[in-house]
C-alpha cells in the first residue's frame, strides 16, 4: 500500500488475492494472511502494529480489516489541521 493511499480500495484488493490463493487451492494458515496484510502497510500504521502486538485480539482476516478502517477513522480525526498564511 503507498503513503496516503485509501485503505478501503487496498483492503478489498487484499481480500481478493487471498480469495484468488483459496480458489487455487493454496493452503495457507489464516495467520499467515493477517502477517501478509499487516506486511503490506505502509509506516504510517506503525502505532497499529504495536497496540494490535500487545492485544493479540485478531482471529480472522475480516477482523483486522474492521479493525484497520476503526484505526484509520480514528488517526484522521487525531490529525491536526496546518493553516497557512502569508505574512
């Protein structure tokens, strides 16, 4: 995913790789797909990784993905607004 990219669109292609993996009967442990997507974040998640290591709450891929659009709803609220003028 880049910078400043929407994670909704990065999301749904994410799931859709996962499904493409299943369809082509690739096993692969559901941990292993939640690593794969957490992987493909860019450094502006990075206080997700920590607050989501100390939980250990996540069980499905849908799981951390209702959870990554809450942290991304939260961190656009947290941004503050830069106003510039001109002297």
């Amino acid at each position: 995913m880049i910078e400043g990219s929407l994670l909704q669109k990065h999301n749904i292609k994410m799931l859709s790789l996962v499904e493409k993996l299943k369809g082509v009967k690739v096993s692969l442990e559901n941990d292993t797909y939640i690593d794969v997507i957490l992987q493909s974040l860019p450094p502006s998640y990075d206080p997700f990784f920590i607050n989501l290591n100390m939980s250990g709450l996540i069980k499905s891929i849908h799981e951390l993905i209702n959870i990554l659009v809450q942290f991304e709803k939260t961190s656009r609220k947290l941004k503050p607004a830069v106003m510039l003028a001109e002297a």
